[in-house]
C-alpha cells in the first residue's frame, strides 16, 4: 500500500480544506444562530443554500462517489482524506452534497436503479435540491439481525403494498427530503437473503406518517431529525422496487461498504477537532499555578489520543485500499474491524476533550458534545461493534483454521 495521496486526491484535499476554512468554518455561528431548535416544520438555514451553491460552483460537489459520470470519480482511498476533513464540523458534509444517508441512497441508485429512477429520484439528489431517508431499523425486533425485520413490501396484484413500522428513519426530518428507500420483508418463502426488498416510497405517499423525531441524548439533530415512521397499506406502483423484489440484503450490502469507510473517516475528523480543542485548552488554561498540559496526566491523555487516531486513520485507509483493489468482500473483515475501531476510539478522545475542557466542556459553546453524541450513536448504526465483532471472530477463526489444516468451527453467526 502506497501511503502518499495521489496528485488528484492531494489537489481536492488541498481546495476543500481552503474552502472549509475561508467558508465554512467562518460560517458555524450564524448555521447555528438561523437555526431554530425544537420547532418543527424545521427550516434550512439559509446560510446552508449560501454555501452548497458555493462548493457547487468550486466543483467541490458528489465528491463521495467513483464513478465519473455521477460524481467526482475518486477511489474510496481518495475520498477517504475528504471525508476526515468534512467530519471536523457535522454541517459540512451537506455542504458539499456528501452527507448521510443521501450519499449510500445516491450510491444504490447509481448501482442498481432503473434509467427511470434515477432521472426522478437520483438527479434531484445529485443537484442537491432534495434530501432522503433510510428505513430499515425497527421498534419491535433487534435490527442488528435485519432478517428478523417484520416490515412487509407486498406484492398485490399490480402494486406494492407497504405496512409496518420503521425508526431511526435519519434525515426523515429534513425540510428537503423528498422520498425513503424502504426495506422490508416480499417474500417469507424465499431464501434467506433473498425474502426482502428495497422500495423507494415518496414522503407525501397516503398512509406514510411520521410519527415522531426520536432525540439522541436530548436532541432533535435539526433540521436533519431521527424519525419514526409508519406505514400503513401505502400503495406503489411494481417500478418502484430498486432492482427488483428479492434484491434487498445484496443491495444492502453495497451500500454500507464504502459508507461505512465515509462513517469511520468523519469519526477520525472529528476526534482531530476534539484533539485540537483539547491541546488548546491544555495550553491557555491555568489551574493551581499551572497550565492544565503540566498536570496530572493529561500529557498522556493527548500522547494516547494522537496514537489513537493515526493507529485508527491507518487501518481505515488500508480498508478503503482493499475496497478498491479486492472489493469489498475482500476487505469484509477490515470494514468490521474499523466499524469497531472509529467510533469507540472517536468516543473516548471527544470524551476526554469535554473533561478537559471542564463544565465548558458540556455546554454548546464548544462542539464536543455533539461530536460525542455523533460518535456515541456510530457504535450502533450500520451495526453494533458485537455484531462486527462476531464477523471478525468467524472471519479469523476460519482462516487460522484453514491455515493449521483443522475443521473449520461451524456457527449461526452470519
């Protein structure tokens, strides 16, 4: 693996780290000044639309997705760095058309959308003039084992008949979004991984509620919101499956692969924003006659995170190299291994920057608890560390199996 950056992705890392600096940084205050908490319908901030047509005109716009004709055409190695330097800030992403869940819904009706879907529900994405959700989490079972969701995506006669209950529905909320990409289950008689499928479901469909905006640790996440949505007999016409019943645990499997790289690079760029934060409060604060960096622990606390965030960047980076050199079964245990990594690492040095930062430390003047909170709630999206952990573990137990000529242990853990 070649560690340097190539010359395309060292020109875009230096125009978007130009661009978050001379606009987007500068732009903080007022995004959380115009944004109005608590109250719903939310409204965009209308410094959002100020900025996206900014980036837009830079060419600094789909800069997540490889292929060329939809975006900027960068490896997942290449966008690997931007993705870092967009998770400095939770509003930057929107700002150059890269946030989730857009970007693994771009994703999957690039790869397995018909030409119809994706001139309806793809260009406007692409143009940045709608938002979308995800639903695929449900109240009822444990959604870290996604066959045992209940959601049904029927077939009658000539539509597609929905009905369930689905939450953390992320993004639902936004003033923009215009349509969910529903998962749920077609056929209970088919092969295990292939009973589900995908639907694209427009936001006004009759019998589609939303009941409520979920808060994480107190908040709304404005104006992007967590929602929990019913379904309730929504009728759709048969062309608005995604590649067609059956296909939603092989469609669901090509989204999270590069998203979870995007994920775990954010995590890394926010746990560098804590860790500034952190040393520059070490610095300038006194306390019994000394700068806080002189006391205690704490120059052990910084020297462990700096090691924690490159040990963590470095074994993202060599996932995404995998991805694009082996695809993503071949990097299957790496992706896992990160998806544990990112987070729990990202978590525990935001974590330490609030401590250091004192009572300060957890209020709003400072970014660090929603940092914390972002980092907090990746330990379960996209799967729970034990989840991956299991794939690891059955990963590597196979192969040193097979490597010492031994029977390979036989479990129910996929």
């Amino acid at each position: 693996m070649d560690f340097a950056h190539s010359s395309k992705a060292q020109g875009y890392i230096d125009r978007v780290l130009a661009f978050i600096a001379d606009h987007v940084t500068p732009s903080e205050a007022a995004y959380a000044a115009q944004l109005k908490h608590g109250e719903r319908p939310w409204t965009l901030p209308p410094i959002m639309e100020e900025l996206k047509a900014k980036a837009k005109a830079a060419g600094l716009w789909n800069l997540f997705l490889p292929d060329a004709e939809f975006g900027a055409g960068l490896t997942n190695l290449e966008y690997a760095p931007l993705a870092e330097l967009m998770g400095r800030s939770l509003i930057t992403p929107e700002v150059f058309n890269c946030n989730a869940p857009d970007t693994g819904n771009m994703e999957v009706l690039v790869q397995y959308g018909s030409k119809a879907q994706q001139e309806q529900w793809l260009q406007p994405l692409l143009e940045g003039r709608t938002r979308s959700a995800f639903c695929m989490t449900e109240p009822e079972v444990a959604s870290s084992d996604a066959t045992n969701m209940r959601a049904t995506a029927l077939v009658q006669g000539g539509d597609i008949v929905l009905n369930g209950r689905k939450w953390w529905s992320s993004g639902i909320g936004h003033p923009h979004c215009a349509f969910v990409i529903f998962m749920g289950l077609t056929d209970p008689d088919a092969p295990k991984y292939a009973q589900h499928s995908m639907v694209l479901v427009p936001i006004a469909a009759p019998g589609l509620k939303i009941e409520r905006m979920v808060p994480v640790f107190g908040a709304l996440d404005e104006p992007y919101g967590h929602g929990e949505v019913s379904f309730t007999d929504v009728r759709l016409p048969l062309d608005h499956f995604i590649g067609g019943p059956g296909r939603g645990f092989e469609i669901a499997q090509g989204r999270l692969g590069p998203g979870r790289i995007h994920h775990c690079m954010r995590l890394i760029g926010a746990a560098e924003r804590a860790l500034e934060l952190m040393c520059q409060r070490a610095l300038t604060r006194v306390a019994f006659g000394k700068p806080l960096a002189l006391l205690g622990g704490n120059r052990d606390i910084i020297a462990n995170a700096r090691m924690a965030i490159d040990q963590a960047r470095l074994l993202t980076l060599k996932a995404a190299w995998l991805m694009d050199t082996v695809g993503v079964k071949g990097a299957k245990s790496e992706i896992s291994q990160i998806k544990v990594v990112a987070p729990n690492m990202a978590q525990t040095v935001i974590d330490q920057a609030i401590q250091m930062h004192g009572g300060a430390g957890l209020s709003e003047d400072f970014p660090l608890t929603a940092l914390y909170a972002y980092a907090r709630m990746l330990r379960l999206a996209d799967g729970p560390d034990e989840v991956h952990r299991a794939s690891i573990a059955k990963g590597e137990l196979k192969a040193q199996a097979e490597k010492a000529g031994m029977e390979v242990v036989k479990t129910t853990t996929r």
